[in-house]
C-alpha cells in the first residue's frame, strides 16, 4: 500500500542526539518490480513537497508512472532524456563518495566528464551517445595529447554511463560501448626514469631536512599521497621486523597493505619520532613539491630533464626506483609485484622497472659453459641409475603347483542327506579343532563374500592347518566303485605370516 509520510531526523547538538518530525514529505510504495522503496517527494524544479495535498498528488504520478513502465508503456531512456546532465552528474558524484572513493579520483573523474560534456555541447542526458562523445576525443587527438590521455577521458565517460545504465536508471545501453580505446603501445609520451644508487647518495646529501623523506619513498615505493598521510600508528618499530601498516583510507587503491622496512630505514625513522607524539600525528608533514625536489636535484647534480632516450626524473620516480633497485638485485617478480602493490605484474615489470639498472651482461654469465665439457672416457662404465652399483642377483623362479579338483554332481550335494552329513562334519571338526581356529573375527559368510571365487552356500567348514604333504596324500582318484566317496577338496589360505591354512569343503572318505 502507498502513503505520504514525514520521517523522523536526528540531529546532534551540543554532543545530544535530538530527534524531531521532518516538514517534508516521503513516500512508501512498489517500484516496477514489486520491491517496496521509500524516496523522498519532489517537485519538478528539484524542491522538496512540504504541503501533504501536494505531496499526494505527487504519489499518484509516481504510482502511475510506475504501473505504465511496468506494462512496458513507459520507456526508462525517454522519460529521463530531458535529465540535465548536471543533475545527473550530481547523482553521479553522490554515489562514487558513497563507494568512498579516493577525493581525487572522484575529482578527475566528474572534470573530465564536464570537459566532454562542454565540448560537445552536451546539455541533456539525451544528448550522451557515441557520435558526441567522439566529437570532443577528436578534439583531444587533435591537440596531440598522449593516447593514455585519450583513454583516461573515455574511461571516465564510460563510467558515467555504466552508473546511468545500473543503478541509475537511466539509460538503457551504455553508448561508450561504440567508442573505442587507443592503442598506447608504442606512443608514450612520460616516461620516468630510476636513480642510480650514486645519484640518490648525492641526493639526500644536498636534500638536508628532506633527506629522510626521499630515502622512505626510494626503500618503501610509498606514492607522495601515500607519504602525506602515513601517521606513527602506521609504523611499526618495536616489532622483531619493523614495517608499515597502511589503512585502507590512505591507499590509491583503498586497500590495506603491510610494507617491511629496511633495519637502517626503521632506525632512522625510531630517532624521528618525538616522545611526546600522538599516534595521528603525520610522520611528514610537509611534502616537497615539484619545484623543490628539482631544485635539490640541481644541488645534487642530478639531471631531473628527460635524457636521450626520453625518460624525466620526478618525485614519482622515487617509486619507479624502489621497483627497479628490487629487479636489480635478484628479487622474484612475484615478490617484486607484491611489494610494488600492484594488482598486474606487466605493471610492475614494464613501467616501474628501469632496464638499464638490470646488469644482463651479469645474468648472461651464470648460463652453464655447455662447449667445455668433457665426454666421459671409453673405459670408464657408466653408472647404473638409481643403484648402488652392485652386482645383480638371479633369484629362483618359483612355479605354483596346481592340485586337481574333481567336481561331482550338484543334484546329489543338494539334497538334504548330504547337506545333514556337511554340517556334521564341520560341527565335528570345528569341536576337534578348536584350538587352531583363524584369529579373524569374520563369520563363515563373511569369509565367502570376500572370496573371489565363492564356494556352495550350503558349505561353511572352518580353517585346518594341515601339512602340504598330508593335504597330497590324502587326496585320492575315484575308482568308479559306488562306495568311493569323493575325496576332500582343500582350499589354500596364506595369510601374512607365511603359515599355511587350508578349509575342508567335502566330508573325508571313510
């Protein structure tokens, strides 16, 4: 059921929570799915409804509004072209700062979207299509700006348009889908260079006061951002093994990490920290700017200019540094990636790792000098692999011996005499044989279920341990006389321990 409401805000003064009735008007009903949504009521110019005859009337739009887009009447992409871009992109701005995106990023992202926006002469939401958009990318091409520079303004476009599409509602399609990336390979224009560990010596020999600073960013990788909101509840000095434990707030990427620090790099860092500190207290507060770090370059003798093959020196660079020095000296890419914080390894391995510190001449060397090696003389045998070059035994080859069974007819081992007669004997040998019964557990139906080659159901004898030379002589031909009974059958049992047990199937001859 719908209705208009006014809901109740809290307000805090004066440390008290205060609760009192808001003057505007909400409103409870089903949205086209059927699922219950509560929004504030607002008039077309964007005021919120006060007057409860207005905020009804109001409702009843909404609610017809929302039965006609759920028949399908109502398309989501008409009603909301006549948006001004400006309202939307203040919705779009609400949610990137709920997702608590970084200030920056949510700054970049909305200036670059006015920037196309303005350009094209986009004013509606209707006007947002791939043709506008291009318009103002032209624009940025033809000014020769970098390719990453052309992908940066259409993924922030593209952005805008996925958040339109889901959960804003409204457009139907993402247009950015028809506008594609550029090809950066090849055609980058910023490309920052590493120090060597005599430029950086010299370096925070002319640095003074800011020496510590530069040394943190070259042994911990630690963006500028990253360096000005790092607080000495972060560092962790009186561990066995001193390291940084960054919040997920003061990350680009808003996720916690833990950095280990250099023995030398936690010492210095130990005599910092004033004794009367706070915990939230800024291990830097200032952070050198642009200007300065090139001036203390220029001290140091270090060209920040881009060389000859392109690549600048910047406070960035401390960064690429810290990458690079780690590829240097041996360290696992994996490792390299993981410490660098970054989610690619190309990233690691292709931007921030300066090739002309790896020595490959060095590496070379360590390949194995296939063409001195010596074939082993003729006289010498080889080894037998996997032994320890003994002689080899010949072991008697044992053939098992085969007894002959003598099957009768089934018809007479089925009638009730004979069976009488197999559970007498086996009562009777069981009784005599008591003391050299199998230590199993297993019942006789048991025993037959785990043979492989099961005997009648209406035979059960126990175990017999008997000599092999006994089992042969007691073992007889028939010679067709109708007094011969047929001789006992013995099944061979060997257990583990190398003994001989056999079981009687058929009653002895008397």
């Amino acid at each position: 059921m719908a209705f208009v409401f006014t809901p109740t805000v809290t307000r805090v003064r004066s440390g008290r929570k205060i609760k009192r009735r808001s003057r505007f008007y909400w409103a409870s009903l089903s949205d086209a799915a059927g699922e219950p949504v509560r929004k504030a009521l607002k008039l077309p110019n964007g005021q919120p409804v006060s007057d409860r005859e207005t905020a009804e009337q109001v409702l009843r739009q909404l609610i017809r509004r929302t039965e006609r887009r759920a028949v399908g009447l109502i398309d989501r992409a008409v009603e909301s072209a006549g948006l001004p871009l400006r309202v939307a992109l203040a919705r779009f701005a609400r949610y990137m700062r709920q997702r608590k995106l970084s200030y920056v990023h949510v700054r970049k992202t909305l200036t670059r979207v006015k920037w196309i926006a303005d350009t094209a002469g986009i004013i509606r939401l209707a006007d947002v299509n791939a043709p506008n958009v291009s318009k103002s990318l032209a624009v940025l091409a033809g000014r020769n700006r970098a390719p990453k520079t052309y992908n940066d303004y259409r993924a922030a476009m593209f952005g805008f348009c996925r958040w339109a599409v889901s959960p804003g509602e409204l457009l139907d399609r993402n247009p950015m889908t028809d506008v594609t990336r550029r090809d950066i390979d090849g055609d980058i224009r910023k490309v920052r260079r590493a120090l060597t560990p005599q430029e950086a010596g010299r370096l925070l020999a002319a640095a003074g006061p800011r020496a510590l600073w530069y040394e943190t960013a070259m042994l911990t990788g630690l963006r500028c951002g990253e360096m000005a909101r790092l607080e000495w509840r972060d560092v962790d000095l009186v561990a066995s093994r001193p390291g940084l434990t960054l919040r997920a707030e003061a990350t680009k990427a808003r996720r916690a990490d833990i950095i280990p620090l250099k023995a030398s790099l936690a010492t210095k860092l130990r005599e910092l920290r004033p004794a009367n500190t706070k915990p939230t207290d800024r291990v830097f507060p200032r952070t050198p700017k642009r200007e300065t770090f090139r001036a203390d370059c220029d001290r140091a003798g270090v060209s920040w200019k881009a060389d000859d093959r392109g690549r600048t020196l910047d406070r960035h660079s401390l960064r690429t540094t810290f990458v690079s020095w780690l590829g240097a000296a041996g360290v696992d890419p994996q490792a390299a990636r993981q410490l660098a914080r970054h989610t690619d390894i190309r990233l690691t391995m292709q931007t921030y790792t300066d090739p002309r510190l790896i020595n490959t001449a060095a590496a070379v060397e360590h390949l194995p000098d296939v063409g001195s090696a010596r074939p082993l003389p003729d006289a010498e045998p080889s080894r037998k692999l996997g032994t320890n070059d003994a002689e080899a035994v010949v072991l008697p080859v044992v053939l098992p011996v085969a007894f002959p069974v003598v099957l009768h007819d089934r018809e007479r081992l089925r009638t009730d005499a004979q069976r009488d007669n197999a559970n007498e004997a086996q009562v009777s040998v069981s009784a005599k044989n008591s003391s050299v019964r199998h230590a199993s557990a297993r019942t006789p139906q048991e025993w037959r279920r785990g043979e492989s080659n099961p005997r009648p159901e209406a035979f059960q004898p126990g175990p017999l341990r008997v000599c092999p030379a006994d089992l042969i002589s007691a073992h007889r031909r028939p010679t067709g006389r109708s007094s011969d009974r047929p001789a006992p059958l013995h099944l061979i049992r060997t257990p583990r321990d190398g003994s001989v047990r056999t079981s009687l199937l058929f009653r002895p001859s008397a």
